[in-house]
C-alpha cells in the first residue's frame, strides 16, 4: 500500500507543478538517427485564444552528439492544414568553447527545455499542429533521442 501511495504522490505532485502547460509531447527518435524526411508532427489544442502561451522545444541528445548547436524548422499550421509561420531557429545543446553541456543531465543524456515563442496569441481556439525538421548537413543526424514540445500558458510577471 505505502508504494501505491508513493507513486500516486509523485504523480500528483508532476502533475501538479506543472499547472500552466496546456500540451507536452515528445517523439522518440529511432536509435538516435535522425534523418531530414523524418519532421514529427504535434498536434495541440488551445481553447483559450485570448491569453498569450509561451512555446518550447524539449529535446533530448546523447552526449556524443557531435555539434554545440542544432538547427531546427518549425512549421505551425492551423486546423484547416494553413500554414501560419515557418522558421528557422538554432539551439545551443553546448559551450561552443567548452564543449560543456547545457540542459539537465543524467549519464550522458541532456534535456534541453528551449523557448520557441514567448507571449504567441493563437487567432483563435481551436487545434494547431507544430511541425519540427532538423535543419544540418548531416542525415541522418546521430544522437538525437528525443524531439518534442510544451504549449504553456503564459504566467504574467509577479509584482511583489
């Protein structure tokens, strides 16, 4: 009985610090190789157009991934297929002087939480669909394990 409630606690207390986030879904990359026609797709829905969401990439490497840095193209569309942005960000996975890891580590495996759009007004309620495609030289790419996002909403500033 006490490892139920253990592992009900931990559940609630997950669930419950994470109270802004409307969507949170990775994609698993099959075995750390991931190649450019492979653009996972996720797909969310806002019911509340009137408040501002600040969007993520989670991303997951290994610590053999042989970059500091890793471009990515998103495409947000809307529920009719509508494209309504398309853009080309990079992420720093590492020092580039250092070669230090950013993220939280485990082992050799990084979590990455980067923000993708900050305060970003969805036109209306309704389902959305985040597109993500590795933009390197290389395909596939090696050591990438994990892609996704988080859709939060957007916490106005504290006035203490």
């Amino acid at each position: 009985m006490k490892q139920l409630s253990l592992g009900l606690l931990m559940v609630l207390l997950t669930i419950g610090c994470n109270t802004n986030a409307v969507y949170k879904e990775y994609t698993d990359i099959d075995e750390g190789k991931w190649y450019i026609k492979n653009a996972p797709s996720f797909t969310f829905e806002i019911t509340d157009a009137t408040i501002p969401y600040n969007i993520y990439y989670n991303l997951r490497n290994s610590l053999s991934y042989g970059y500091y840095n890793l471009y990515l193209t998103r495409y947000l569309r809307d529920a009719s297929g509508k494209e309504i942005e398309s853009r080309l960000d990079e992420l720093i996975l590492m020092d580039p002087k250092t070669g230090k890891p950013n993220g939280d580590g485990l082992g050799d495996l990084f979590d990455h939480k980067f923000l993708m759009k900050r305060n970003y007004r969805f036109p209306k309620p309704g389902k959305y669909t985040m597109q993500i495609r590795q933009y390197m030289r290389q395909d596939p790419l090696l050591n990438i394990l994990s892609v996704g996002i988080t859709v939060e909403k957007a916490t106005p500033p504290s006035s203490h």
